[in-house]
C-alpha cells in the first residue's frame, strides 16, 4: 500500500510516500521532499507569511515528489495531511491541496495528529519497540509512554516549548535561521566554555521554560558574556531539564529505552547528554538524523497509513485542521494494548 | 560510604538504601550525581535538593502531616537518613490491589485522604513538586496516608503553585491509571474537603 502524507504545519512545507508491504511488514520510503521557509536573523516566521510560502512552493514539491517516487498516481491508495496540532494559516493552506488532489483522484483522505507521526516514524525508524518518547520541537515538549490504545502524556512545558525558546533566543542574539536557529546555537555552543547559571525549572515531570528566556534576556544586557557561552550555558540547562523529565517517567512507569523525537531531537548535544543518563539506568536511546526529526511528509503518510489500514478514513466533510489537537485526543488501534 | 547498607531502590536522581541508624532501620536516601548534568549545574541542583527535601520533611512533619521522620543530614554526601516506613505504594495498590480496583467507596476514601493530606502540605505554603502515586503510601500500622519523596519540593505561597502540583498529581494519575477520572471528580466530597481544609 503506498500512502503520500502532506506536512505544513509550521515553516517546513514536507510532502512524502511511502509504501508498506502489508505481508512482509517492510516499510519503503519512496519520496521525502521538503521546503523550509527561512526568515533573516532576529525574526521569526510568521502564520501569513507563512502560509504564502506553503501555497508557493507546494504544487512544485509534490511534483518532484512523485517524480523521486517514480509512483503512478492510480498506485497512491490513501492521501494524508496533518490535521493539527499548528499554526491555522500554513495548516490550512497545505489540507486545501490535499484534499482538491483527493477529489481530483478520487482518493480516501486521513487527517493525522502531527505529534503521532512524529512517534510512529521514530519507532518505524529505530525499531524501538515501547520506548519513552521525548517530543521536543518548536511548538511542542511532552514526554509520553503509550497505555492501552494512546500515547498519554507524562509530563509537558507548562508555558512555551523548548524549541520556541531556542528560536527565540537565536532572534535575540540574531543569530542566522538558516538552515535552523537551533543548529547555529548548537555551532556557537561548542566553543562555548564558561558556564552560566540560569534559572532551572522542573516540577514533577513537567518542565518551563519562559523564566530562562527573560532572564538571559537581562543577562545579556547586563553582562558581557559571550554569545557562545550563552549558547553554551542555555544547552546545558534547558537539555539537563529535560533529560531529568525523562529520567524521572522512565522511573515512574519502569522504561528502557527513550526515543527523541521533534525537531530540537536531532541536536547531537540533547543525544549525548540523553545517552549518558540512559548508561546510568541500563537501558537504550533511541534517535533520528535530521531528514526524520525535523517535520517532513513521511511521518504524516507513515501514520496516516497505519489508521488507514485499521479501516481509519477522514470523511470529506470533516477533514478540517485545528490548531489545538492534543496527542491523547488519538485512539491508537494499531498496536496492541500494551 | 554507608555502613551495612542494602541498596533496594535506584531511583531517578538517588539511590535508596535500608541501613541500620542507632537502634532502628532508616531509609538512607543518596542522591547521586550526574554525568549528563554540567558540573557546576550538578552541584548546585544537589545542594540545593536535600536541603530542601529536609526543611520540608521536617515542616510537614511538625504540622502533622503523616511523613518519614527525618533522622539526620549529610550535606557532605548528600545523603538524607530518614524513617523506615512500613506500608504499601498508593500505585501498587491501585495497579494490583482488587479490592482497590473494584471497590469504589475504598477508592473514594483513598482519594479523600490524599487530598486531605495534600491540604495540610498546601496549607503550610510547601510545594511538593512530584506528586505521583509512586510517592504516596499506607502505613501498615494505621493505614494513615504517608507522602515520601520530597526531594523536588520548595516553599511558596503562591496559588499558582499548589495548583501546579494538583496538576501535575492529576497528570499522574490519568497517564499511569487510565480510568481514575472520576477519583478527581470532587462532587459532595468537595465541600466535605474543603470544610476539612479550611479547618486545619
């Protein structure tokens, strides 16, 4: 079965197909083409603009798609899009293609919660088999286990997410968004040497992270640190936070094996420092590079084909988005109860 | 190091152990460092943890919240000597317990002593900070309701942070036992608890 997936929900515009052997379980993929829309150093991207970039660059990407695919049309049996959770705008403007070219090919639709496709591909990626999952991206931070039929969250960030924090942060120093601000403060963070504090947030198995954000905004100013033991210093507190969040559910439900999942995921530093907690327990961490971590099509066409081969299809008439979508609202049917 | 130890829990920042203190068995709660944890951070997170994990053991203690006796700290090893307290792990109980699974009214009560325990810590401005059911218990002696673990906890009065740490309990027990909603639902129960926390 050969499903193409439709990802806009922040500024990655991704359209991938993939294919599951249905008897031998082997998963292909076929196509996996992105567009990022890049905004100059100290600003961010914005819904509009946004969604103006989506709407550009779409139609030539799902072309070179199938292209890459070498896949005829009538082979295509499901089209999925990311339902939520996002930004309205970019959401919008990517469901309104996918679901003309399902009228247009006469194909069933499948609306995907963005945060499921990030796990489904991990898992489908590292072969971790029921691993905690850490979700770290732009717009999200939640630390989730599955339980009978849902992923359920463990803990999350109580104001902004970890990579909104990042982004911003970049703005502040204007750092360079291309390719990402989190891979440039990564690039400045490695010859960073002093170290410092920074306000430290947990609360159980939640995390914050918008005092870290004013207050190296004061620092900043008041202080003359340089940018890259600034970069230095945010790495290592936000990561210790959350590699501590993680620790903690792995503890509380008795896990093994972690899997970083989200755009933030593919920092190298996050992987190491998640690594060397894993050692101390004994157990494995999981990740992906950054073709699979950062928001791409693949993950919604992956996810969207394993509803839809639980006989899962999004009627015409509700494949509408929501910004608000959360991971637990989604009955997973496709694997076993625990 | 410490003396006769039996290591019997490795938990996620310490190392628990039962080890003999004077004439009795006391909980030896050793909080470890961390290699992912940038040194300085490391320190200061430790230092500042078992302080606080003993003011407020001790603070809930002298209010009469039913928690581990505190025996006695050591700052240098981070080390924190506690009571050994005899009884059953609110989680375990409701993950096997039968009576605890079928029975609604033992479910009830259940919830009822742990939000009146909760509004005897809130009341004297602690915050626990991980409020799971892995850090509550039942005395075996007197099936009073014990919390342990406060190694995340500070002081504040603030309403946003007890409110927090209700979240972040409710959090807890939707993700670890699907179908405990209607323990949160407060119904007749509230205004019974309510009259409890306003007394105390």
């Amino acid at each position: 079965m050969i499903a193409i997936g439709f990802e806009g929900s922040a500024n990655k515009l991704g359209i991938g197909i993939i294919e599951h052997n249905t008897e031998s379980g082997v998963v292909n993929i076929l196509a996996n083409i992105r567009h990022t829309h890049v905004t100059p150093p100290g600003t961010g991207f914005l819904p509009r603009d946004t969604a103006v970039h989506h709407r550009e660059h779409i139609i030539p990407v799902v072309k070179e798609a199938l292209k890459t695919s070498n896949v005829q049309i009538k082979d295509i049996d499901v089209i999925c899009y990311t339902k939520g959770p996002g930004m309205g705008a970019p959401l919008v403007s990517v469901a309104v293609v996918a679901r003309t070219l399902a009228l247009l090919w006469n194909k069933p639709i499948v609306g995907v919660n963005h945060c499921i496709g990030h796990i489904e591909m991990g898992r489908e990626i590292t072969k971790a088999d029921n691993p905690v999952v850490l979700y770290v991206s732009g717009g999200n931070t939640q630390v989730i286990a599955y339980s009978e039929h849902r992923y359920r969250i463990f803990g999350e960030t109580l104001d902004i997410a970890v990579g909104n924090c990042l982004d911003r942060f970049a703005r502040i120093l204007n750092l360079s968004n291309d390719p990402s601000p989190g891979y440039n403060i990564e690039q400045h963070a490695k010859k960073g040497k002093k170290f410092i504090e920074l306000p430290y947030t947990v609360k159980g198995m939640d995390v914050s992270f918008s005092g870290i954000l004013s207050n190296i905004e004061t620092i900043k100013n008041e202080q003359s640190c340089s940018p890259e033991d600034l970069c230095f210093s945010l790495q290592e507190t936000v990561f210790a936070m959350l590699v501590e969040i993680t620790e903690r559910a792995m503890a509380h439900i008795g896990s093994k094996e972690v899997l970083i999942v989200g755009g933030v995921g593919c920092n190298l530093r996050l992987q190491e420092m998640m690594a060397q907690m894993v050692e101390q327990r004994d157990g494995k961490v999981f990740a992906t590079d950054e073709r699979f971590c950062i928001d791409n099509g693949i993950m919604i066409a992956h996810a969207g084909l394993l509803a839809y081969r639980t006989g899962f299809i999004t009627p015409l008439e509700r494949s509408t988005c929501t910004q608000r979508f959360r991971t637990d609202e989604v009955y997973v049917a496709w694997r076993d109860a625990n | 190091m410490i003396e006769n130890a039996t290591l019997i829990k490795q938990g996620a920042e310490a190392r628990i152990h039962t080890a003999p203190f004077l004439t009795r068995t006391a909980i030896v709660k050793e909080r470890f460092s961390k290699a992912y944890r940038h040194p300085i951070l490391d320190k200061k997170l430790t230092t500042r943890r078992v302080n606080q994990e003993a003011r407020c053991l001790f603070k809930c203690r002298k209010s009469g919240v039913d928690t581990p006796a505190l025996y006695f700290v050591d700052t240098e090893n981070s080390t924190i000597y506690m009571e050994f307290v005899r009884g059953t792990i609110v989680k375990d109980l409701l993950v096997t317990n039968s009576v605890y699974i079928q029975n609604k009214v033992k479910q009830d009560e259940l919830a009822k002593k742990i939000g009146i325990a909760l509004a005897k810590v809130h009341e004297i401005d602690i915050i626990h900070g991980d409020l799971t059911t892995s850090n509550l218990m039942l005395r075996e002696s007197n099936q009073s309701l014990v919390v342990i673990d406060f190694g995340l906890s500070y002081i504040s009065s603030l309403p946003e942070d007890k409110a927090v740490d209700l979240y972040v309990l409710e959090r807890a027990f939707l993700s670890t036992h699907p179908n405990s909603e209607e323990m949160f639902d407060y119904g007749d129960e509230r205004e019974a608890w309510l009259d409890e926390s306003t007394r105390l």
